[in-house]
C-alpha cells in the first residue's frame, strides 16, 4: 500500500546561504524539473526548467540577468512570473508562452516552495520558527546556523508522512533514541493546518563533581503540514530545530534537517556544535528506520498509542487531494475509521 507522494504544503528546497544573487540552481521536486535563481536584488525565483523556446534547461548553463533568467541556448530571457521578456535577435517578444511559476518563501535562511497539484495559491504562511514557541526566546538568543548545525541526504525513500508520524510516536524515543525512559504526552493539539505537542522527558547527565545528576527536558513541536516539522527542546541549553522532507518524484524524497543552538554563556564554538551534531545523530537515527519503512494501514497499535495514530492519520488526509491520495486510498480510510471505533 503507498500513500501519494506529492501533498499540499510548504516544503524546504534548501538553505538560503546556498544560493547566492546571480546564482543558479536546478533542482527536481514533485516529479518537475525546476530552476532556481536569485535575482541581482536578492529574490529567490523558482520556475519549471524549461525554456519555452526550444527546451534548454534552464538550470545548466542559464545566467541572472537583473531579476530575470537568461536561456544559454540562445539567450531568450524570462522574468519571476514567466513572461519572456527578451528575444537579443528581435524587438517583440514571445507574448503566448509562459513558463510555469512556483511560489517560494524565506525565512531564518530556509528557503521553502509551495506545492499543490490543482495548482492552488497557498493555504497558509511559513512561519519563523522564533515565533513558534514562547519558552525558545528570540532568534538573537541563538547562534547562526552554520554547516555544523545542518544535514542532509541523498535521494532517500521516505515518505514525509514519516517524519509527520514522528510527533505522536512517544514510545519510540526510548529505543530509536535511546532515551532513558519513555517521555510522557503533556500536550497535543491539532488545528487546521498544524499540530502541536508537548513532551515531557527526564535524561541523565554527569555533573561537574562526576556524579550523575537529572535534568528535567521538554520538547515542543509543531507540524506544519507533512512537510515541515518545528520543534524547541530544553535541558542543558535550547535547540530549535526543523525536520523538512521534500518528494522528489513518486518514490524518493530528500531530507534536511536544520539545528540552531542556544547562547550560553561559557560555550565556545566546540561546544556549540557538539550540541547541534547530537541533534543531527539522533535525526540520523529516525532516518535509519524510515528508509527501510512500509507504510500500514490499518496498523496494528498498542492501546496506549492508538489514539494519537488515528487522530495523525485522520489529520493528514486534509493534505492529499481527492483523487491524488495514491494506490489504496480507499482501504486506507476504511482503515483508519475501522481503528477509530475500535479504541473509540
């Protein structure tokens, strides 16, 4: 059983600092071949790859030229919304064809696409995580995200209603994170477009007398959508985080995963991103189990977890389109509703 791999939302394309003015990209998300450029005043343009001329890939070989992008082919150019703008060898330009525009956003130096496969306007906004969560503080209370503080792999097959599932999955920090005990559910919250939880988990650290002492840890998370996963942990310094996975094509996905450690006061740069990699290790550790994952439904659930699983699950439909849900849509509803009355 698979489910759709191409969702509506917001999903992160890569990392502003990647993409430079006058830089071009190319990229493949959702089964497109794409462009990305930054205009010479800084704007960050996505469009299909194409030339509407005579095909060039725009993304191998194509150059900025002020805020449009230049075809290497023959040199025909085309603006932010996909109007061709320039034809060097005449005066009129092709007014009929247009190259297909895609809506970006930016924001803590993430640079993110919005999806939809009936092509519809965004649904909502992405959000700076610095404003998610009120214990994290603001971004000027956190270092800035450097190479240390972010990861990324290859074409993997992962699904991003994985990563989604993540937040409701309590039992698995103990053995996937090998967390000392299984974290207690404080909060859990589900609106339009997001969920929101809270975590309760105590951890051991050794002291500065050598003894082992427990601190007291909390996370918090916010799911926007299945593709972007925000979060705040607290115990011995603040790491926000975002976990953002973004389908490539029907069977692959890319996953990135970014970490902003808190200021402490006698942290040197060692230290900083000692705690961001350990962050990174346990991303790294999720991503493990879920390259070799299959998707179940109806899964077989603990009573103690099914209520979060089926609540997730019913959640997320929202985000596939009718018609676009994937090869057994039909028995994954029934599904789920079967696993609703069953610990109703």
């Amino acid at each position: 059983m698979a489910l759709s791999m191409r969702p509506t939302g917001w999903f992160q394309i890569g990392w502003s600092a990647d993409l430079q003015a006058g830089d071009v990209m190319p990229l493949r998300y959702f089964g497109h071949d794409l462009v990305a450029y930054r205009t010479q005043s800084g704007r960050l343009v996505v469009l299909d790859a194409y030339c509407e001329h005579l095909g060039a890939h725009l993304g191998h070989g194509g150059s900025v030229c002020g805020d449009d992008i230049q075809c290497p082919f023959h040199g025909w150019q085309w603006s932010p919304e996909g109007r061709n703008t320039c034809i060097p060898y005449q005066k009129a330009t092709n007014r009929v064809r247009r190259i297909g525009t895609w809506t970006t956003a930016e924001r803590d130096g993430i640079m993110y696409i919005w999806h939809d496969v009936e092509g519809g306007e965004p649904q909502y906004d992405v959000p700076s995580i610095f404003e998610l969560f009120p214990d994290s503080g603001p971004a000027s209370d956190y270092h800035d995200l450097s190479e240390a503080g972010r990861f990324e792999t290859a074409e993997l097959a992962i699904h991003p209603q994985y990563a989604a599932e993540n937040g409701v999955d309590f039992a698995h920090f103990k053995y996937v994170h090998r967390a000392d005990e299984i974290p207690t559910v404080v909060a859990r919250e589900f609106g339009e477009y997001d969920f929101r939880t809270q975590l309760s988990l105590n951890f051991k650290r050794r002291g500065a007398d050598g003894e082992l002492e427990t601190v007291e840890g909390r996370t918090f998370a916010s799911l926007l959508g299945l593709g972007l996963g925000f979060s705040f942990a607290d115990g011995v310094g603040g790491i926000c985080a975002l976990t953002a996975v973004t389908p490539v094509d029907d069977e692959h996905s890319i996953l990135r995963f970014s970490a902003w450690a808190s200021k402490e006061d006698g942290e040197d740069d060692s230290r900083v991103a000692k705690r961001q990699r350990s962050a990174i290790g346990q991303v790294k550790a999720d991503v493990a189990i879920w390259e070799h994952q299959r998707y179940t439904e109806p899964p077989g659930l603990a009573t103690a977890e099914a209520a979060g699983f089926r609540d997730i699950r019913k959640w997320a439909r929202r985000f596939y389109p009718e018609g676009h849900l994937g090869h057994g849509a039909a028995e994954q509803t029934a599904g789920t509703d079967e696993l609703q009355a069953e610990f109703a």
